[in-house]
C-alpha cells in the first residue's frame, strides 16, 4: 500500500508539472511558437524585433514546435488555445488543418502582395500546399559528408545515390529515423524515374524494392531523429556520410568550420511556415493577422535569410537575398534554392504522404525492428 | 470482535444510554471518520483529476470511434443495407446520404479529420475527403442530383467497393480495432487475423521493452547493491558525500547525460579511443556500444541507478550489524552470513527499488529514441510518436493501456511470488 | 589476578589494550585468566571497556596488543566463526526472516550436521528452555522474554563450550529479569558451561556469577566472588559501585593490629579496617554498608567509637526500613535494619547513636 500511494503522488506531482503554465495572456502580448536554436533566433531579428519596435507589442518565443501538433490538439480538447502562431512543417500544417485546429487563412487579404504588385496568391505560388498554411522558407533535407575520409582517387560525393555506394564510399552513413525521403532516395536510385516514384510506392512490390535498396545499407546505418545528432556525427567523424537539413550542415561548414561537404544531388524540399490555431478570439486573431501580414512580406523574408540558409518562400524575395549578417559572405549559393547546387531535386509530396504515411511509418519501422 | 461477545448474552450489548453499543461507536467514530476524509480530500481530489481522469479518458479512446457516425450519421444508416462482401459499390441512396453528410461536415470542417481518421484503416482516403470536401462544397444538394456518379467523378476512388467496407466496418460506435492493431492483429472480412509480417512491429517492441526493462533493473540490482551497501555501512559524513555523487545523476538534464553518453560511448568516442590507445581493440574493428541496445541498458541504468540506490539504502540501514555478528558468532563464513542473514532482509529494499526502475524504465522513451538506434527503441517511442506525430490518439491510448495491464499483471506476480508487503521504500 | 599463563586457565587475556583511534585506550593491560566451568561477569559502567573486551574475545574486535587465549591456543588471527564460541546479543539478534527453528538450526546447518541429528539438536535445545512448542513461529511473534529463551538455546544448540552474553537482560521488565538470571545460571551450571557475561546491573552480577570483573576506565579494578566484592571492596571505586554505601572523608590517625583509627573532617574519631591505606597521616574514605550501621547500643561493642545522629527521614520499604540521617554533617547518610518484632522504629527529630564493628568500615584511597 505504502508503494502505490507514493507512486501515485509521484506520478500525479508530474503531471501537474505540465498543467501549470495556464494561459496567462495580457492584452498587447503575442505567444509565438517555434523550433528554437538558430532558427527561432532568425526570427527574433528579422521579424518579432522590428515589429515590437514597430507596433510596441511584446512577442513571448516559444520554442515548442517539435510538439506542437500533439500540443495544440490538446489545448483545443481543453478549449483553452493559449498560442497566437506556430511555426510548423508543412507536413503539419496540412495534419493540423485536416484537423480543424488550423485556421484556414485566404492570401488575398491575410498576406501581402509583393512590391511590384503581383498577388500574395501568385507570389507564393506553389508553397501554398494546404489552406491553413502560410509558408515562410524553403529548406532542404541534403547530405553532408567528411572531406577528409572521402577515398583517394575517388570524386566527392555527390548526392543522394552515393549514400547507397558502399564500394566507391565506404564507412557508416546516417539518415532519418522515418520513411519520407528515403523511400524516394531508395527507388530514384535503383533506377526508378522520378515521375514513376509515387506510383510505385503504392503497390507493395514497389515498397519492397525500397526496401530492399535500404538493405543493402542497413547493417552500416544509423538513424537519426533529432536534426541535430547526423551534424554531430559528421564533426566526431562518427559517420561518412549523413542526410541532414541543410540550415544544420551550413552553420557546420561555414559558422564552425568543420570538414563537412555539401552533396546536394536529390535534395528533397520541404517548406517550414505559420498556421494560426483556430478559434482564437477576434481580439487576438486581428493581432496575428497583423503580425502575420508584416512579417511574411517581401522584405520579411529575405531578411531572415540573412541569418540563416533558408531559402525564402515568396519569389519576389530571392532577389533581395543578401549577405550573412555576421560572417558577411554571399548567401545565395549557400540556398537550396541555388540552382547550380543540384542537377536533381525534389519536393516533399506532402499529399501523397498524408495518404501513405501511417501505412509506410509502419511497415519502415516494422523493417528497422527487424 | 463484538458479535461474539453479543451472541453469548441475549440480543447486542447496549451502552449506558440504552442503544446498541455498536450504534453508539459508530456514532462516535463517524466524525473522527469525517475529519479524515476532508484532510484528504484535497489530495484525492487532485489524484482524480490529475492521475485517475486522464487515464481513464485514455482507456475511453483506445476503443471509441464515435467520429464516423458522428460525422456521416446518414451514411451510415443508409449502408446497413448494403451487403459488404457483395464486391460491388452501394447504390444511389447512399451516395446521396453521403452526400447530405458531407454537406454539413465540410460546412464545419470535420470532414477532413474523418478522411485521417479511415486513412488509418485504409490508404488514400485522407485525399479523398479532402477532394471530395471542396467538390461537395459547390454542390446543391436539392437540384444537383443523382450523386453516385458525380462522387465517382470527382475521384474515382468512390468506385471502389474497399472504401465503402471501410467506412461500413468503422460506423460502430465503439472499436476493437485499435487493440489489435496494437498487438499486430487486424479485422479481415474473415474475422480477426495477424497483420502482414511487414507490419507487424508492436509485439516485438513490447517483447524488447519488458526484456530490456528487465536487464536494466538487473543491472541496477547488480551495480546499486553494493553502493548501497557502502552508504549504510559507512558512517554518517561519508554517506552524505557518496550520497550526493549517487543522486548527481538527478541534478543533471537529461540531454546533457545522454550527450555525455554519446561522448563516451560512440565509435569514435573517448572508450573506444582508448581501447585502440591501449591496443585492445582494433583500430577498424571497433566496438559499438551505442545506437543499440546496449546503448539503452547502460544510459538508462545510469538514469535509474539512484531509484535502486535509494530504498535500498533505506532498507539496508535499518538492518543491524548484529545480524551479521550473530551469524558469525554462530559458525557461519562471511559469504553464509552473508547470503543466508543479510541479503534475506534487503529483498524488500530489492522489491521495492525493482518496481520503481521497472515501471520507470518501460515508460522512458526519451533516452531510448536517442541512444537506442534500432535496436534499442521502446514501445514508449511508438506511443510518442502516435501522440505527437501521427495524431493516432486511439492507437497510442491502446498501446499505453496494454503497457498499463503488463505493469499490473507483474505487479499482480510480484504480489503473488514475493508478497508486496515485502516492499518497503524505507 | 594471575599474571602468569595458568594451566587450569580456559580463557585468557594477557596485557590486553585496545584503542579505536590511536589517541586513547578504552581498554589498558588487561590481565585476566577463567578456568573452565566458570561463569564470570563484567559489570561497569558503560563506556569502562567490558563490551569491547567481550567482543574482542568474540573476534569482532582486534586487539591492538596482548594476547587473547581459548583453551591455551592464542585465537587473535582466529576468525569469529571458527572461534565456536556461543552469543546471546543485547537484542538477541533473532534472524526475523527464519522461524524459530530455522534460527536454530543455522549454526548446526553451517556446521553441516546432518538433518535428524540437526531436528533432535533443535528440540532438545528448545525443550531445555521450555520453547518446544513454538519451532514454528516467527521471532516477531514472540514475547521479549520468549525471545531471550530462543536465542539462549540458539547460543547453546551447537554446543559450545564457552557462551558470551552481552548485557541479555538489559530489555526485560523487572520481574522477567530475575526469573531469567536464575534460569540462565541454572542452565549454566547443569551444561557445565564457561560464560562471560557483560551487564551494568550489579544486583545481576551479584546474584548470577561465580567471579566478577568491575571495569572502570578500561581496568579491571577488582576480581572476586560476589560477597567478597560486596564485603571487601578493594578500592573506593568498586565499593561505590556495587551495592548502597555511605561514604566520609578523613585522616588515618593510627594503625595497628589490621584496625585504622580515622578522624573524619569533622573531628570525630572512627574505628575502621584499612584496606588500601598504609601510614598515618594519610587522607582515607571510608565505606560503611547501610546494613551494617547499628543504632542499638546493646549490640555494639563495648568500646567501639560511636557517632552522634539525628534521624530525618524514615521509610517503610516492607521488608526493611530505610532511614537517614545527618552524621558528621552529612545528610545522606543511610540505614538500614530489618522489619523484625523487636525493631525500633525510628522517627525524624530523635538523637541517635551509631556505631559498627570495626571490619565493617573500610578505610579505602580518598
């Protein structure tokens, strides 16, 4: 008796640790959700600074993204929505607008148009992939190799397929801990045709010809679920080769000097932008909308690419691209975007995986048990 | 005690004021009994919102399935009709039930959380409900039909007899489906069935989990008896100082262990360095200590070790040293005092600290998803990843509910092979 | 006390010291020598060194000098589990875990006799301390004196020719006490064998041991039977110690013939037995035992000195009466006299006379 009583205090002590922190919200302050590290400091300078300054309104950083579709699932359970913006992946936003915990947003009049006029709509063009979603940079999930463990005589590697080169590359390689992106790397480099690679995926002879490309990898390994494991990996040598986003192998390379290169063949896109939760009150949803207006604009995004390799979501916004605020080098072809980068890319087909990926996460992690 | 007394005169035996004596002590003992209760009340209170509420709500999701009929009320009814195994696609009056349905359920945007919730049971319906959703939107629903072949037009998948057996076989209100989607099983149209081997993934993680749980309270047990043993038999000062190298695990964040860890651990790492420094291992061959399983067990009994230390400790300071003076006064060797005296009275500060890094350790998922690789993950993971991820609540709330019975189960064994009174936190 | 190894001699210690920190001795040249059969105590206060050297004997303590000796062999490098020496705790030590008859059996068990040897061995042992019928329970279950019981015969099973008890009785109520202190001396003698037992209670040490031990300051300050002890303290410590006493301080004013004439503090003139005092002219205390006061003059000697009292408290304690007195200006002063027929009863206020035979007052170190 005596046990149980004292686990159950226990236990109920942790959870309460969770509830406290309830919804504190003053009237001129904002809580914006992100993913921390250098990408929520990107944000700070180049979009909730300049507006605090503009508009006197405090911004309170987050930093719970990694959670926030569990998280704001939760709070609308509860009926108690203590966010005012979240930065997702697109992947969620499209998971929490099927939901209806996103709000569904109209770029005509919640977005700006760009400066010579054309319409938010067409500006964003294609990185409009879910009703909900506001995009806000393009990353790329690319791989990052060891300069100094490439062999002699050998070209450095390139891209993706290189990763399935044992004989040409030898050493262990790293990749992410879940179907998306692997699947595609595992046929497009078993030959199979870009246009055909979904259609394949489909069928189960096609998922096991995936599979069967990651096995001939799978004894030399290791998965990564945090973005930052597969950097550290490269910079302790742990690993030659390492799928990784590109933001994360950047600050290796240039901000800390490490003897990683770029190998960008493959790349997959993905983009990372806002979603307002639904039923906030009118009062607040007119202050995101405000915010959400400024700081996605043209000039918005390109500032932030000054502090970090992401490319910007909006066209008119690649131009203005500059120079790193601290290091002062050129930025562009530090940018997924660049085309000269990759001869091949592709972008992460958020629909198709929507429809696939609790079938494929299950069978990916069935084969990783095995 | 008092019936027996009673039985021996004729009727119950009164108190001075002429009632029954057992009334009176009632009365009396009612409202020492009220008082207790209000002082715990706030507590109870709390365990029941905090621990008794949520787990029961977790137990409620792991078998409802209210959102099909919730959302398509009309189709549902309208399919009762239909016959499943019959291979053909339901006629008109479904079609425009549907119809009806999503009508409303676009108007409320409900109908997209349904299309994830089938894509669960079936691939690809989560597009088809969000396609169907903006068609359906520009619809009239008193002029426009029939429907059956303006559905099959916005996406042909509707042709496809699979999605209406989906939806059929999920319209109950309550389902067994997300249970036997946690122990690998699924419901075919020839009852219930294991799932493809490649999907099968769940049993074998439970498997892995109580195993592995299992090896790091060993290994805590094997590591923290004798530490503890040194703390309660060291005096007080000295104790307080390995006390607190025991318990620094506790004051470090969890990360930053892990990370030291991976430092330690990792192929290229300071052990390994040193093991290829000394020439003890091979330069190409060396060992790998992390990213598996092996990772797991000695990051998480280092996390756990001070829950085995502690009651332990507390058990094991209770017992004498005459004990062991008697054994020995009696002809025993030190191993038989030993093993026969002691170690007989610290199995209660064993159970005690077993149950707590067990139950502790098959709940970790954090320490696992990093150092575990493949190998080396838990069923935790997988609840978090359905949690937070997936958004599969009701998958996520039966896998936790079946981790939940496996824990009373051994508790239940515990109790019956050792007695659980033979527990004791100190 | 026997300096040299004595044949007879079962137990020895010869010029034994032990210090904890190597700053102090808790127990300093001590010489001691039992024969077998012997039941000695050590009686002291605590702190005066009669556990250690009981546990130094027992192989929990080391000796940090001298020579421990068991039936003439040295046994300081001897481990206590192969010393067969038997022990009964202060807290008896019953192993919770095991039944009555489980703890009983662990010493034959470990001795590795066989099991119909080791079940008659197990219930001739607790017969004899009239256990029989509760091989079956639980130390918890039993009463402090049933307790005390089982581990003397646990203590006694495996048939060890010396028994070391450490203060066994220390938990017992009063009653309980003194029926034990008889059993366990009965249960001595008819097994014949050698013990040391250790206790504070000198009413205990007097009543059960053939010789005892009075520690003080990790000496032995004096070796006898008990009514030597009792009646001829060697020292003022030891009188002090065992039994009530009333003390006065004087001078040694003339010896002769085994008497000492003492003249206390306060002028008067004392006849008393020297027993560590020499010469005249040396500052003595002397030791009267409240009994041995007499007040009735037909009973005193004729010429003996007599004292001037005055009677201020009187007690009925039943068997005696216990009264004090103010004597030479000392107020606690004590006698006793026997409740008998013909005994006056002394009331406070009367003027008194008391005197004693010479033998009766020792004149010990001051």
């Amino acid at each position: 008796m005596k046990l149980t009583k004292t686990l159950l205090a226990t236990t109920a002590l942790a959870m309460t640790a969770g509830v406290a922190g309830a919804d504190g919200h003053m009237a001129d302050e904002m809580t914006i959700v992100s993913w921390g590290g250098a990408y929520s400091a990107s944000q700070i300078k180049a979009y909730h600074e300049p507006y605090m300054e503009k508009t006197g309104i405090k911004i309170i950083n987050d930093e719970s993204s990694s959670e926030a579709v569990a998280k704001l699932r939760a709070m609308s359970e509860a009926g108690n929505v203590t966010w005012d913006l979240v930065d997702v992946e697109a992947a969620d936003a499209i998971r929490l607008c099927d939901e209806g915990l996103a709000l569904e947003i109209d770029p005509a009049t919640d977005l700006a148009p760009a400066p010579d006029g054309t319409s938010a709509a067409d500006d964003f063009g294609d990185m409009l992939v879910s009703d909900c979603f506001i995009p806000q940079i393009v990353f790329s999930t690319t791989f990052g190799y060891r300069t100094d463990q490439v062999p002699e005589g050998v070209d450095a590697p390139s891209g993706a397929c290189d990763v399935f080169d044992l004989e040409t590359y030898p050493g262990k390689r790293a990749l992410n801990k879940n179907p998306i992106a692997n699947m595609e790397w595992a046929l497009l480099c078993d030959g199979v045709a870009y246009e055909e690679v979904y259609t394949t995926l489909e069928t189960e002879e096609g998922q096991a010809q995936a599979f069967a490309k990651l096995d001939t990898i799978k004894a030399d390994t290791l998965w990564w679920s945090a973005s930052a494991e597969p950097i550290q990996w490269l910079a302790d040598g742990e690993v030659f080769m390492a799928s990784a986003y590109n933001g994360r192998l950047f600050s290796a390379i240039v901000e800390k000097d490490q003897p990683i290169g770029m190998a960008w063949n493959w790349q997959m896109f993905d983009l990372d932008g806002w979603v307002i939760p639904a039923g906030l009150a009118d009062d607040r949803l007119a202050r995101v909308k405000d915010y959400v207006m400024y700081a996605t604009d043209t000039q918005r995004l390109a500032d932030q690419a000054k502090y970090i390799s992401y490319g910007p979501a909006r066209a008119s916004s690649a131009p203005l691209v500059s120079t790193h605020a601290d290091l002062g080098i050129e930025m562009a072809p530090h940018m997924p975007t660049e085309p000269s980068n990759a001869e091949n890319t592709f972008v992460n087909n958020y629909m198709w995986w929507a429809d696939y990926r609790d079938d494929l996460d299950a069978k990916f992690q069935a084969w990783l048990a095995k | 005690m008092t019936d027996t007394t009673a039985h021996d005169n004729s009727g119950p035996v009164l108190a001075a004021d002429g009632k029954p004596l057992k009334v009176s002590l009632a009365r009396a003992l009612r409202r020492q009994k009220i008082r207790a209760l209000l002082l715990i009340a706030p507590l109870l209170l709390f365990v029941l919102i905090t621990f008794i509420v949520p787990i029961g709500d977790m137990l409620f999701r792991s078998v409802e399935n209210q959102i099909v009929q919730e959302t398509l009320p009309k189709t549902v009814v309208a399919l009762q009709e239909w016959d499943s195994e019959a291979g053909t696609v339901p006629e008109e009056p479904v079609f425009a039930a549907l119809a009806a349905d999503m009508k409303i359920a676009v108007a409320e945007k409900t109908h997209t959380r349904l299309g994830t919730r089938l894509n669960y049971e079936m691939n690809g319906i989560s597009s088809l409900f969000r396609k169907s959703g903006r068609g359906v939107k520009k619809w009239d629903l008193a002029n426009d039909g029939p429907f059956k072949d303006k559905f099959i037009a916005l996406d042909k998948k509707w042709a496809d007899p699979e999605v209406w057996v989906t939806i059929k076989a999920n319209s109950p209100k309550y389902t067994p489906g997300y249970f036997l989607n946690a122990v690998d099983m699924q419901v075919s149209p020839d009852g219930i069935e294991a799932r493809p081997e490649n999907q099968q993934i769940y049993v074998t993680l439970f498997k892995r989990t109580l195993m592995m749980s299992l090896m790091i309270t060993g290994s805590c047990i094997l590591l923290g008896y004798p530490i503890a043993w040194i703390l309660a038999n060291l005096p007080m000062r000295q104790a307080n100082l390995l006390m607190i190298l025991v318990l620094l695990p506790f004051w470090t964040s969890l990360l930053v262990r892990t990370s030291a860890w991976k430092v330690l651990l990792q192929q290229q790492g300071v052990i390994n360095d040193l093991l290829v420094w000394i020439g003890l291992v091979d330069d190409a061959n060396r060992l790998v200590m992390i990213n598996n399983a092996t990772g797991t067990i000695i990051a998480m009994t280092h996390i756990l070790l001070p829950f085995m230390i502690l009651p332990l400790y507390s058990v094991m300071q209770t017992i004498p040293e005459t004990y062991l003076r008697a054994a020995k006064s009696l002809g025993a060797t030190n191993w038989t005092a030993f093993w026969r005296v002691y170690f007989p009275q610290s199995i209660p500060g064993i159970g005690a600290g077993s149950i707590l890094v067990f139950i502790l350790a098959i709940g970790y998922y954090i320490t696992p998803e990093l150092v575990g690789g493949t190998k080396g993950v838990f069923i935790s993971n997988r609840i978090a990843f359905h949690i937070s991820t997936s958004l599969n609540w009701g998958l996520a709330a039966a896998l936790g509910a079946i981790l939940l019975a496996a824990v009373l189960i051994l508790y239940y064994a515990y109790d019956k092979i050792v007695g659980i009174d033979n527990v004791k936190l100190g | 006390m026997a300096d040299t190894a004595n044949n007879d001699a079962f137990v020895e210690f010869e010029r034994v010291q032990k210090s904890y920190d190597g700053e102090t001795l808790v127990v300093k040249d001590l010489n001691l020598s039992m024969p077998k059969g012997e039941f000695l105590t050590m009686l002291g206060p605590s702190g005066s060194g009669k556990t250690t050297c009981l546990m130094m004997l027992a192989g929990f303590e080391t000796a940090t000098h001298g020579d421990i000796r068991l039936g003439g062999t040295s046994i300081n490098n001897i481990p206590p589990h192969k010393r067969g020496i038997g022990m009964v705790f202060q807290n008896y030590a019953l192993f919770p875990h095991m039944t009555i008859a489980e703890n009983l059996s662990f010493p034959l068990e470990v001795r590795k006799i066989g099991k119909s040897e080791r079940e008659a061995k197990v219930k001739r042992a607790l017969d004899m301390v009239e256990m029989g019928t509760f091989g079956g329970r639980r130390p918890a279950q039993l009463s402090g004196g049933q307790q005390q019981r089982v581990a003397l015969a646990r203590a006694l099973v495996f048939e060890p020719e010396l028994v070391l008890m450490d203060e066994p009785l220390g938990a017992l109520d009063k009653q309980l006490r003194e029926k034990m202190q008889f059993e366990i001396k009965a249960i001595a003698d008819n097994l014949g064998i050698t013990v040391v037992y250790v206790t504070h209670d000198q009413t205990e040490a007097l009543t059960m041991s053939d010789r005892v031990a009075v520690f003080q300051d990790g000496r032995i300050q004096q070796l006898a039977p008990p009514d030597q002890l009792y009646e001829s303290p060697e020292n003022s410590f030891v009188a002090q110690f065992i039994g009530e006493n009333n003390t006065m301080e004087g001078v040694v004013t003339q010896i002769s013939d085994g008497k000492a004439l003492v003249q206390l503090d306060g002028g008067e003139l004392i006849d008393c037995k020297p027993v560590n005092v020499t010469k005249v002219g040396e500052r003595t205390r002397v030791s009267i035992r409240p009994e041995r006061v007499e007040y009735n003059k037909e009973r005193l000697h004729a010429d003996a000195h007599t004292l001037k009292a005055e009677v201020l408290e009187f007690i009925y304690m039943g068997d005696i009466f216990r009264t004090r007195l103010r004597v030479a200006g000392n107020d606690e002063f004590i006698i006793k006299t026997r409740n008998a027929p013909d005994q006056t009863r002394l009331k406070p206020g009367e003027q008194i006379e008391i005197g004693w035979m010479p033998e009766d007052c020792h004149a010990l170190d001051a």
